[in-house]
C-alpha cells in the first residue's frame, strides 16, 4: 500500500485465540459473537500484524530508514502456553517479510506500540546456543520509557502480559532507545500516547502528501472494535480508552485515515466510515 512517499506492507506473524468475553469487555456474548465467533473454548481468532514501513521507490523520503511497527509473538513461547493461546505460526514475520523481500539485518528501526507478549515477542530470538537475542540485528528498538518502566516493574494485573525474555535482551545488547513524550521519531512518523489498555500505549502516524495512516494497535485491534465502547476486558483504565476513541474515532472519519487494525484476523487496513450514526469499516484495496 503506497502512501505518499512511504510503501506500507501488513504482515503476519500468524494467529492466536483469546477470550472472547475478555476481548470485548462489558459487550454481551450475544452481541459480540456476531463479529468474532468463538471456539468450543469461548476463544476467538485473532491475528498478529506488524506492519512495515518503507520509503516508496523514487520517492526520495530523505532519512527515512527501513521500519517494523510490533513484531507479533515470536518463537519462543513454551508449549504449554501456546497451547492456553491456540498459537498458529505457520505463516510467521520471517516468512511474510521475505515475500516483502526484506531480511531481518535489512531492518534498521523497531517501534513498539507496547510491550505486551503478542507485540514484542518477536523483537528478541534465541540463537543455536539458546541465549536470547535482538532478532533484527541492524536495528535500533524504540520504546517508551513510561513503558519500559511498567514492563519492567509489573503488578498483579499486568504481569501476566510481560515476558522480560521479549525485551530485557534488547538493553543488555544496546540497542535499545527510550521515547519519553509524543514525538516525530523518524520523517513522517510520530508516536501519540493513548493509555487507556495501559499507562503507556502508543498510536502510530505515518503522514505524506497529505496522507495519513494509523496503526492503532490495541486501542481498536479488530474492525469488531470501532464502536466506541466495546473495549477490551483487558484494558487496565478503560475510561480513558472510551474518551481516546471517541476522538479519534471522529477524527479518523472527518480525515479519511487508513487505519491499521493489528489483531483483525481478516483485514489489516481500512477507512473508518460512518452510517446512520454508526462508524463501519471499508477495507483498504
């Protein structure tokens, strides 16, 4: 998908199965189930989307690096668990960005929406000895520091969603870049905070010539979250997700973004549309 001076290239790092009630919140099943419907296990199907970011041929985007926004769950989940999580990486991020005809060493920034297992899992790998190390080993990694800080220090609530083996192994290599407010991080590409599925969650915007794409990561994983109040059970305050979206929602329709929906298991990118006073989801060509 070309977006002004930028090429925007959904991948895959294959699918996993939660909760559905914990995946909508307050919304009943009845309601819900209509969208996503759920296994034998009251799990529904979810897919992990990284996106990548690159500077269009013959643009001339000066500075822009090559960029990978999340990097799925990764390799080195424990069976047991990727049983809980119904993992399926059969298609995988090495197998989608080789058909995009990038390696991992072609990949020169790492940006984090957040640091949860199904995001960060795959920025570390575990090499032929076992030890765990960066997976793109030309990148620099940018995470918040708030983040950081919450990943790194967890409570009862939130540790369940942090993996240290996903991100501890990015300081001691180095490579690691905190962000500490809303910014530009390279040309064209900034960060906004959202809180709201935690202290720290962060938007991306990707603008040229006159353009905007959003990857929206956990504030709206799916298209069956455009509704402003179906908001995940997981979200940590979801008040403040509810007044983020709402924003946003009226801003991404008044705009005409594309939006980049990281969990969808069907459809990476769309425009938020509205009809009869309720938003839709047109999928991007």
């Amino acid at each position: 998908m070309r977006l002004g001076d930028f090429e925007l290239t959904p991948l895959l790092d294959g699918y996993f199965r939660l909760d559905g009630g914990a995946m909508f919140g307050v919304v009943p099943k009845p309601l819900w189930e209509k969208r996503a419907p759920p296994d034998e296990r009251n799990r529904i199907t979810l897919g992990m989307r990284p996106l990548l970011v690159r500077p269009s041929t013959g643009s001339g985007q000066a500075g822009q690096k090559v960029m990978l926004i999340d990097a799925g769950a990764g390799d080195k989940m424990d069976p047991k668990s990727a049983d809980i999580y119904g993992l399926d990486r059969r298609e995988n991020l090495d197998v989608t960005l080789g058909r995009a005809g990038v390696r991992p060493e072609d990949v020169e920034i790492v940006l984090a929406s957040h640091l949860h297992f199904d995001h960060a899992g795959g920025f570390t790998a575990r090499d032929a000895s076992g030890t765990v190390r960066p997976r793109f080993p030309n990148a620099r990694y940018l995470v918040s520091h708030g983040e950081w800080e919450d990943a790194t220090h967890p409570h009862a609530r939130s540790r369940a969603s942090y993996f240290p083996e996903n991100f501890l192994p990015l300081q001691d290599a180095g490579v690691l870049d905190f962000l500490h407010e809303d910014q530009e991080v390279a040309p064209g590409i900034r960060v906004r905070r959202t809180g709201g599925h935690n202290r720290f969650h962060q938007i991306i915007y990707i603008e040229s010539g006159g353009q905007t794409a959003v990857f929206a990561a956990d504030l709206m994983p799916t298209t069956a979250h455009v509704d402003a109040p179906w908001i995940m059970g997981y979200d940590l305050y979801p008040m403040e997700t509810l007044e983020f979206k709402r924003a946003f929602l009226r801003e991404a329709i008044e705009r005409e973004y594309m939006v980049f929906f990281e969990h969808d298991p069907a459809i990476a990118a769309g425009y938020i549309r509205e009809k009869n006073g309720r938003p839709y989801v047109e999928p991007a060509a």
